[in-house]
C-alpha cells in the first residue's frame, strides 16, 4: 500500500514525462510523420493520440465530477491508497513495464478505434486541451476522497472504479500508448 501522496507524486511525474515528450518531439513533426502508418499496419501517431483523446473524453470529466462530489460531501483525502482488485487488475493490464516494454498486447473496443483519415492540428489541439485538464484533476485530487468516490467505466455503466484506480488507469493507458508513439516516430 502506498500513500495517496505517493501515488499522485508518481502520476503527475508520468503527466510530465508525456506533456514534455508531446510538447518537445510529437506536436513538432510535420503531418507526413503523424500520419504514417507502421509497417506493421498499426497506428499512426495521430491515430493513437485520437485514441488517447476518446478515453480522455470518457473518464477526464467523470474524474472531476468524483473529485468535486468528494468535497461537496465533505469525503476527506485519505492518507493511504489501495486499489481495488479490478482497478489494480486493469491498471496491471495497461501500465508498461519498468524496461518499457509492453506486457499484453490488446485489441481496441471498436468503439475507442480511431478514423483511419485525421485532422491533424484538432487532434493535437485537443490532445493538448487533455493534458491541461488531467493537470488540473491532478491538483483536485489531493484534496478528494479517492478510495470511496466511483467512475464508471467505459466499457460498461455497470463497472465502476475507485476514483484513484480510474486515474491511475487513464495515465497507464496514455503511457502505454506513448511507448507506441515513440516506436512509430522513431524519437
């Protein structure tokens, strides 16, 4: 079990490893790179940040509505966190491993896939619109009740995490996929 201050801490310095690496190299490569596709058929690096942006529009809003609801019921931030076996599961699935490597390979739900053709400047546009917010739920987390506030997940309206396993999810999922994005930019 770690602190809560621990585990926000550990987010907020992957945040700033990805906003630096979105700032620095992604948002400064011209279309012709964004928009290549793998030789492996995957992903362009615009096609993963669509991606990335689809979850951040699911789970962004209904973190700060779980941050905001901890405080207007008076929910104290909890010293220590624990996940929950199914968010500790879903977040074991998706964070990297310390070398980078990715353990298990998944298939997207159709509905997460992105255009096969992108606007690239609104993607990274809102993409960075998303950093700014996740941000800024960072800094309400520290004073809400991640333990015993819930997010539904986007896979069902009937799974539903602890506050803290759906944020720590959503930063594993994005660190995955800019692992993915480095491999196709080559940077």
């Amino acid at each position: 079990m770690q602190t809560t201050r621990q585990l926000l801490q550990s987010l907020r310095t992957s945040l700033e490893e990805m906003d630096q690496y979105f700032h620095q190299t992604v948002s400064a490569q011209p279309d012709a790179v964004l928009n290549q596709t793998p030789q492996n058929r995957g992903w362009s690096a615009i096609q993963v940040l669509d991606h990335l942006n689809f979850y951040s529009r699911w789970y962004l809003p209904r973190l700060e509505d779980a941050f905001r609801e901890s405080r207007k019921r008076n929910l104290a931030a909890q010293p220590y966190f624990k996940s929950g076996w199914l968010g500790g599961y879903f977040i074991r699935m998706m964070k990297p491993r310390a070398d980078g490597s990715i353990a298990s390979k998944m298939k997207a739900p159709s509905s997460a896939a992105p255009a096969a053709t992108l606007d690239s400047a609104a993607v990274l546009l809102e993409f960075e619109q998303h950093l700014q917010h996740m941000n800024s739920l960072l800094k309400l987390a520290e004073k809400a009740d991640l333990l015993h506030t819930r997010v539904t997940t986007s896979l069902s309206s009937f799974i539903r995490l602890k506050s803290g396993d759906a944020l720590w999810f959503v930063l594993a999922h994005a660190e995955r996929h800019f692992i993915q994005m480095k491999r196709i930019i080559g940077k």
